[in-house]
C-alpha cells in the first residue's frame, strides 16, 4: 500500500494551510464557547441566589409556625429538689413544689452467714409483689406468684443468681456482700411506689439460712426495719413507697419520681426532699423565638449581600457582575426590600421591623437593636401577631408569612426564581445545540478542505513529473544537435 503525505508532491504545507482555513471557519465556534461561559457563569450565580432565597423561605416558616411561639422553657429556683420540662400544651405560670418524700423501692437483706455456707437440701423461695398496708397487711397484686428453687450445694451467690435470672417476672434483683468473713443476701425491687412491694416465703429445707417453713421474710411493721421475730434472717432497709408532694397546697402523690400527671404538659423530676417550697416557672421560650428571628434576619441579610454584589458595576474596572441588569433579579431585589420595609399587620401594635428592633440599613441590610427587641419580647403574642398573622390576605398578613409566601411562589414550580434558572438552562442546552452542530460542519469542512488539497497536490505533482520529463528531452535533443 503507498504512503500518501499531503504536500509530498507540490510542496505545499497542506496541513498548515487547511489548519488556518479551518481555524477562521470556526470562529464562531469560539464566540458561541464564550457565550456558553457567561450562560453558565450567570446560572450558577442565579443558582446560589435562589438556595438564599429558599433559606429565607425556612427562617421565615420558623416565624410562622405555632409551634415556635407555644414552645415553653421550665426553671426551678432549687435544681438539687426538682427539675423538670414543659411542652408547648403547658401554661405560661408560677408554682411551688414542696418535695415530702421520694418514690422508693422495697429492700431486704438476710443476717449475716460465714462465707461459703451452702445448703444441705432443696427449697423453694416464693415471692410475690403487692402492697404493704401501715399495720402491716400484704395485698397481693395482680401479677402471680414467682418461685426460685433452691437445690442442695446453693451458696448465697448462686441463689442471688436464680432470682436474678427471674428479675423480667418478678421485677426485683439480688446481690451478695461480703464482709468480715460473713454474707449477707440484698434483695431489691426494680420499680418504685407502693404498689412495687413484695413479699418473701420459704419453704422446708432452707433453715440453716434461718429461713423457717412457711415463714414470711419480709417484716410487717411499719416503715421502721426490723428483724422477723420468729425467723431472725431478714431485715427491711427500705420500704415500698409513693413520692409524696405538695403543689401550691394541693397533695399529689405519684408512684415514680418522675410526675407527669398533675399539671398538664408539665413534667416533675423528684430529686430530694425540700426544706421549703421550690419555687418553679413555666415561661414561653422567649430565648429560642429570638434565635429563629437572628436566623431569619441571618437569611435575608445574606441574600441581600449576594443580590448586591451580583447586580453591581465596577465603575473603576468598567466591568459588571455576572447579573447586572438582569431584570428577574433586581426584581426580586426590589421586591424583598419592599417586603421588609412594609407595615404589619393590624392585629400588632408593632407596625415596623424597626419598632422590633430590626433595623433597615443604608445597604439595605437588617441590623439589630437589642434594646428594643427585648422589649418587644415582653409581650411574646404581640411578636406573634406581627410575624405570623394569617388572615388569608397578602396585605394583611403577618412580615414573616408574606415573605415566606413569596419565596414559595418565587421558588416553586412555575414561579419567576424557577422559571428564570429554567430559561438559563435553556439558553445554555441550546447554545450548546448550536456549537454541537457547527463542530459538525467544521469536521465536514476539514474533510472537504484536505481532499480538494490532496488532488491539488496529486495534479502538480503530475505537472512536476511532467515538466522534468521536457526538460530532460529538450536536454537530449540539444546534445544530439
């Protein structure tokens, strides 16, 4: 197969001469690649303008949902007694806790045995949890009767271990402590109130532990431990018994630590008994609403920055921002400012952002007067009313819920943030069509170039070939002469 090199035979520098031809050919190509730039420079700034304008749209939501301003903040004056939290059904008052007594669990421990003691036959532990009544009558409760078999060779440990492997049924646990030689059995309830005693028999072969036939290990007198008389092997350290409180004069009781029921939306954690009354206040969150409004004046200050910015000419460079003069943004540039510099609603006192404290700078931007916002929080409703009005009509509505109705028209779908980012798109895909297609022709027009050269160069070759072959016969001829 011959070599073909384009030029070889006219010495023509065929390559570079369709590179030039090809180069001017696609100047539009480079006009139309510039323009793609500047398509997608605008996009991602308008892009960016729009993520701003969604933030805004979410601070000012915040300001508009109820559950911002029903959010409730719960102080003691005594943290060591009572502490507690209250949810956004709570009333907004003041109230005294006096802590009586704590929720407690029953407790029991065995007397002392020596170390290693085991048991010479079999028996049964019965336990079953109930009320323990002041003149110490046991009333089972609804939950049956759990037996712990005790088998010959069981030391204080192993019997700790079986009623511990029952603990899910019987709701109480066991441990051992050892000391000067001795052990001593502890038996405790996992659960508080009275409701959560329990009581203990054994049966026949457990007496080396003092555990008489049929006796009943828990002592029936009263709160004050005591020996069982007539077993001598059980003491009660603790007994089953109600929190006992007082609430502004009123006596509540509650078989946990932990009340919920006695002021609605309101939870009491019992920590110690008081010597005088906690005093306890429940308030609006007035800390947690002035958060949300800094985020929102956080939100409409950056996008205002960034509409600023991106909108502006340079005048000592001459050059202006990716979105000077683009119509969609410097309305909703004006739009914003127009929102922010409106008056609110009738059902406020506070006509303006500023009379809040959110004051309108030069630049446009909101800045805050702490004095004047911690006023108006006095009066938490009033700041309600004035961001979060819902009348159903635009101009009466409250600040925050008509620019967050407006950032949702302007960002959803159809809207003119949407629909512009949509026509920039649009521009680009379609510009990005048009480089496509002459890319296209200037391959064709490459192809066309080298093979209208390529003959060029094959005919001057022949014409070269030619005018050699008369030279040399001219040549010849001259010699024979």
């Amino acid at each position: 197969m011959a070599i073909s090199s384009p030029g070889l035979g006219s010495g023509l520098n065929i390559q570079s001469i369709v590179s030039q031809l090809v180069a001017v050919e696609s100047q539009p190509v480079k006009l139309l690649q510039n323009k793609g730039a500047v398509l997608q420079t605008k996009l991602s700034v308008f892009g960016q303008i729009k993520s701003e304008l969604s933030s805004m749209q979410d601070a000012a939501q915040s300001l508009v949902d109820a559950s911002t301003w029903d959010s409730k903040t719960f102080t003691s004056n005594n943290t060591g007694a009572v502490t507690g939290t209250a949810t956004s059904s709570a009333l907004a008052s003041s109230f005294s806790v006096e802590v009586n007594s704590l929720a407690s669990g029953q407790s029991l421990k065995t007397a002392g045995v020596p170390v290693g003691t085991q048991v010479t036959s079999t028996g049964t532990l019965t336990l079953q949890t109930g009320t323990w009544a002041t003149d110490g009558t046991f009333t089972a409760g609804s939950g049956a009767a759990v037996s712990i078999d005790v088998t010959n060779g069981d030391d204080l440990a192993t019997i700790a271990a079986s009623i511990n492997a029952k603990k899910d049924t019987t709701g109480v646990t066991a441990t051992v402590v050892s000391s000067n030689g001795t052990q001593q059995l502890l038996i405790r309830g996992s659960n508080t109130g009275a409701a959560a005693g329990f009581q203990i028999t054994a049966s026949t072969g457990l007496e080396q532990f003092g555990y008489a036939a049929g006796s009943v290990l828990t002592p029936a007198n009263g709160s004050t431990p005591a020996f069982y008389a007539t077993v001598g092997a059980m003491t009660r350290t603790q007994v089953a018994a109600d929190a006992s409180i007082t609430v502004d004069g009123i006596a509540v009781t509650s078989a946990t630590n932990t009340v919920s029921d006695a002021i609605p939306g309101v939870t009491l954690n019992l920590l110690a008994k008081t010597t005088s009354a906690a005093q306890i206040s429940v308030d609006v969150d007035k800390a947690a609403i002035k958060a949300k409004i800094q985020s929102f004046q956080d939100a409409y200050n950056k996008l205002n920055t960034d509409l600023k910015a991106q909108t502006k000419y340079d005048s000592a460079t001459k050059t202006g921002a990716p979105l000077l003069g683009d119509g969609t943004t410097t309305g909703l540039q004006s739009m914003l400012r127009s929102l922010v510099a409106s008056s609110g609603p009738a059902t406020s006192t506070i006509k303006r952002l500023s009379d809040l404290g959110l004051q309108i700078q030069a630049d446009g931007s909101l800045s805050t007067n702490t004095t004047k916002l911690d006023a108006a929080m006095q009066d938490p409703n009033n700041v309600k009313a004035f961001f979060a009005t819902n009348s159903g009509t635009a101009a009466t509505n409250g600040i925050a819920k008509r620019i967050y109705d407006f950032a949702f028209g302007a960002n959803g779908v159809g809207g003119s943030v949407s629909a512009h980012s949509a026509a920039f798109q649009k521009s680009i895909d379609q510009n990005n069509a048009s480089i496509d297609r002459f890319n296209s022709h200037i391959a064709d027009y490459q192809k066309q170039l080298l093979a209208q050269y390529t003959r060029l160069d094959s005919s001057m070759a022949q014409l070269n070939s030619l005018s050699t072959f008369v030279s040399q016969q001219i040549t010849t001829w001259n010699k024979s002469s």
